[in-house]
C-alpha cells in the first residue's frame, strides 16, 4: 500500500490508463511507477463497482478496476505521489486512515471467494 502525499491516506497503487494500453499492462505499469514493485495482476473485482465522492470532495463517478497481484521483485519505494510504501498485514488494514471508497475496495479481496486469473 502507499501513504498518499496529497492527504496522507493509505491506498492501493492506482492511475489511468494510457491509449493503447490493456488493462492489465496499466496495473502492472502503475504499480511500478508509483511502488518500484513489479507483480502479476489478475482482476477479481466488479466492474460496475463506482464511486460517488473522493477524498478531497471531488465529487465524480468513476470506474474501478482492482487486481490481486503475486509480488515478481522490486523494493517498495516511494514515488512523487507517495511519501512511504509497505507490504501490509490484512489484519493491520483497519487502522490504517484511508477514504471510505478505499477501505471498501481494500475488504473486497477476502470476499472474493476464488482466485483471480492471472493474465
């Protein structure tokens, strides 16, 4: 997870897509831009999943795509948009300060019930 440098919450790696880009490709590319770690990525959560409000009282409506990743290599290293970045226990989650939408899609992952496919 990364500790944001605009307000300081906790979150999951996350960005736009380039043009051209799979899906997939912009996850693993996001995550090393913003982590110096590179992992498999498979998508496990609902597409439709939106988000009404962020952090900051922007309101939108947004698509969101999460993955559930197996670590490749890398040191977790901050990045311009991160002031710090570890590997986090799921039962350290809780007291981690994180917007609503994030904490939300952080607890769907042992909801799953499968593992994803990792392409």
């Amino acid at each position: 997870m990364i500790r944001r440098s605009d307000n300081g919450n906790w979150a999951l790696p996350g960005g736009g897509m380039d043009l051209g880009e799979s899906i997939v490709a912009c996850g693993v590319r996001v995550t090393l831009e913003e982590t110096s770690v590179t992992g498999l990525l498979g998508i496990f959560t609902d597409p439709k999943h939106l988000l009404e409000c962020t952090s900051d009282g922007e309101v939108r409506q947004e698509f969101s795509v999460v993955f559930l990743a197996a670590f490749v290599h890398g040191e977790p290293t901050p990045s311009s948009e991160s002031s710090e970045v570890q590997w986090v226990d799921p039962a350290q989650l809780a007291g981690l300060t994180m917007d609503r939408s994030m904490r939300f899609r952080v607890g769907l992952w042992p909801k799953a019930g499968h593992l994803p496919h990792l392409g």
